[in-house]
C-alpha cells in the first residue's frame, strides 16, 4: 500500500510484538501474502498480535476491516476487547471511537479518517454477501476461532464477500485467521493448513505459551499440572497439536523433494487401485519398495471422483501403469472392464486376496517399515492421506486397532500394492512354519 499515515503509531510495532511473530510481521509489512493463518496452543499470543496489526494497518490506511467470529454473541469479549486492548498497548486509544454500552451495536472507528472495523457474527455465512461499504473499502478480514465453523464453504462465502470488489490503486486485501488447532486430524481446518501442502498464498505460523514472555505463572503451572496428569490433553491444548486419538498411525513418515536423480534409479514398481464409487474417488498409486532398507517411495499417483474405468485405463496406459503388476480392491466386474474393454493385460491387473484382519495386518505392516517417503508436489494426494491418518476410537475416545475408514482411499491402494511383500507366518501344530504370501 502507498497512503501515508494521517497518524502515526506512538509505538512501534516491532518494539512490543513477541519475537515469535518477528517474520509474520516483515511479511505482513512486505504484502507478501494474501492469508495469514495463526494457530497454536493456548496462551500463545497470536489473537493479541493480529488485534495490534489491524490496528496499525487501519491507522495507515484508507480501508474497513470486517472481525468475524462463528457465534455473534461472543464478539464482544473476544476480539472487540482484543482490539481496544491492542490500541491501548499502541497508546493510541485516544484516536479510536467505539460503543460503551453493551446493547450498542459493536464498532471501532478511527475518528481522524472515518474508516471503521465492523464486527459481525456468522451464525447464517451467506448473510455476509451483502456486506459492502463505499467510501472505505473491506480490504482487511479477521476470522477468530476459525476452527468453530464445522464447513470451509462458509468461510469462502465469507472471504469472497470481502474480496469481490477490484480494490484503488495502492490498496491490497489481506485475510488473518486465528485458532487452536482441533483434536480431530481430519477436520477440514487440519487437512488445510496442517499439511505439507499449504497454497502459495498463504503464511501459516504457530505459536505456543513457551513463546509468549509475557504468560503469568499462574498459567505456566497448570500446564505443567496437565503435561504431567495427561501429555496428550497438554499437547492439544497448550501446544495445539491436532492428537486426534493421540496416538500417531504412521510417525515413519518422511515428507520431502525426491529430486530427479534418484527418482530416475526406482524399479521395483508396487501398485494398486481403490476402485471409486459415487463420492469416494478411485486411487491408483505408484511405489518403489527398497527391500534393503525396508522402506517405500510414492512415485506416482492417478485417481479422482467419479473418474470412469475408461479415463483411468487412458491414463494408465500413458503413464506405463499397464507395464508392471497392479493389485486392487475386490471388484470383478471393473477388473473384467479393464481387461475386456480397455486393454489392461491379463497378467498386470489382479485382484486383492482379503480376509479377517486384512485391513489392520496391512496398516500395521505399513507402519512398521523403516521409512514411507512422500514428495508432496509429485503425489500431492498420497501425502494429504498419510498425513491426517488416524485410528477408530471406541464410545470412550481410546484408539482401536485400525484407521478411520475416512479419506483412506490412497492407502487402502497402498496395502494391495503391497500384497506380495506381507509375507505372513503361522507356526503349524507340527511345529514347521508355513509361509503365507498376502492375505489369509
């Protein structure tokens, strides 16, 4: 942005933010991003440091800002106090007019320009689309507590409310989110901005009570009380870890580039196939097993909704899927399809020999190798899954013995490729050991 300050800010900004957010601040300066996402545990002062930042951004610019939380009712002693608090810190809180009584409608106008922050709920998202000012465009959006709205599209509804209009030459948007992390890993919020695949325009930070230098004692020891009566309760709630059972399926998981070089040097191809039905999407991946040192690479991946026999086979064919063995999910009628109708070769395409305890021996089998590494641009997919897994829990939230049958498509693919290499054995009564290749 190119406006000058009509006021300057008394203090800097960079002289009382806490050091943890000393990037996040050059970025927010530098309009770097167009997202800023602050998650964390509890106490971990990102509410504060994006409260202080609309505050100076506001100050410096001809621009409204729109503060958003799930519930309306809430607004007033969270993020309205959370911004008067961040204008008196910034000892500016004589250039700002807001409401005192409590039934007055919620506002904080800065009075040398006129420009305001509106507060609104989002008990009913599409109510937002209305919003619209005309002298002082919406170009700042702060959603609190992003976590409390159960669907993404409310939150887009929301975002394309503020970002529809063409903005003044000079003048950019920019969009805070502030969180705690849910316990669930797949929760969309998790899936979204946990991840190894986070879009390029935006900046994701976290931030705990062990940043904040200012936290009171008081708070330091009752986390240290529930670290010590329940580590998996301490770290959701004080370090904002996603626990989900609070037990992690996969902790061999490596996610990094696999660069060219060694990519080109894969040969011994595993594949399978998840066929899709209705909203579940087919997956077909690609692996190379390094046997020496028990550990597997995604290569490749195919697959998505409603993608029909015809589209995955053409794909297939072009990519050389038909070249090597693949193993799939029970399914007659779409291996005959294959074979009969789209030219997969007898001999590269079979079906998965299942049984009781398949699916649990399978994830096990996975979890104990060595290493799955995982580029996340070349199988963006592949990597999404294995890193939201989590286990079923019984009525008592204790984890079960296998995974979430939810956005699993990618790894059940995984356990038939893998089939011929989950050589199990079982002691006979005579005492020989008979040797079992995939599934009994």
């Amino acid at each position: 942005m190119t406006s000058k300050a009509e006021n300057k800010v008394i203090v800097r900004l960079s002289s009382i933010i806490l050091a943890v957010f000393f990037v996040s601040y050059r970025l927010i300066k530098s309009n770097k991003y167009l997202r800023y996402v602050f998650k964390g545990g509890r106490g971990g002062g990102k509410s504060v440091f994006v409260a202080t930042c609309i505050i100076k951004l506001m100050m410096q610019y001809p621009v409204s800002a729109l503060v958003v939380r799930k519930i309306g009712e809430t607004l007033r002693e969270s993020v309205f106090e959370e911004l008067k608090e961040a204008a008196s810190i910034l000892r500016v809180e004589d250039k700002w007019e807001y409401p005192t009584g409590k039934s007055s409608k919620l506002y904080m106008r800065y009075k040398p320009r006129g420009n305001e922050i509106i507060f609104r709920g989002a008990d009913k998202a599409e109510k937002m689309k209305s919003i619209k000012i005309s002298k002082f465009p919406i170009a700042i959006l702060w959603i609190e507590e992003l976590a409390d709205f159960h669907l993404e599209q409310d939150v887009r509804t929301i975002e394309n409310s503020v970002l529809r209009a063409k903005l003044p030459k000079g003048l950019f948007y920019i969009l805070f989110y502030t969180y705690n992390p849910p316990k669930k890993k797949q929760s969309w919020v998790n899936q979204k901005y946990e991840t190894q695949l986070v879009s390029k325009n935006t900046h994701v930070h976290h931030s705990t009570y062990l940043d904040n230098e200012h936290i009171s004692e008081a708070f330091i020891e009752e986390a240290e009380e529930t670290k010590a009566r329940n580590e998996a309760t301490y770290r959701w709630e004080y370090l904002g870890e996603p626990i989900g059972s609070g037990v992690v399926p996969f902790n061999n998981l490596v996610f990094r580039t696999i660069p060219d070089e060694e990519y080109n040097t894969f040969d011994n191809i595993r594949q399978g196939i998840d066929w899709g039905y209705a909203v579940d999407p087919v997956a077909m991946p690609r692996w190379h097993y390094d046997k020496k040192r028990r550990t597997i690479y995604a290569m490749d991946e195919v697959g998505g909704v409603k993608m029909s026999n015809r589209e995955l086979a053409r794909q297939a064919r072009e990519k050389g899927y038909m070249n090597y063995l693949t193993t799939s999910d029970v399914s007659p009628r779409d291996i005959n399809e294959m074979k009969k109708e789209h030219g997969w070769p007898n001999n590269k395409l079979k079906q998965a020999i299942k049984g009781a305890g398949s699916v649990e021996y399978g994830e096990n089998w996975l979890d104990d190798l060595e290493a799955i590494v995982i580029d996340p641009k070349r199988t963006p997919n592949i990597a999404r899954e294995f890193e939201a897994a989590d286990y079923e829990t019984d009525k008592d939230g204790n984890p079960m013995a296998r995974l979430k049958d939810v956005n699993n498509h990618y790894i059940d693919a995984t356990r038939y490729a893998f089939e011929n290499d989950m050589v199990r054995r079982k002691r006979e009564n005579s005492g020989h050991v008979r040797v079992t290749t995939g599934w009994y």
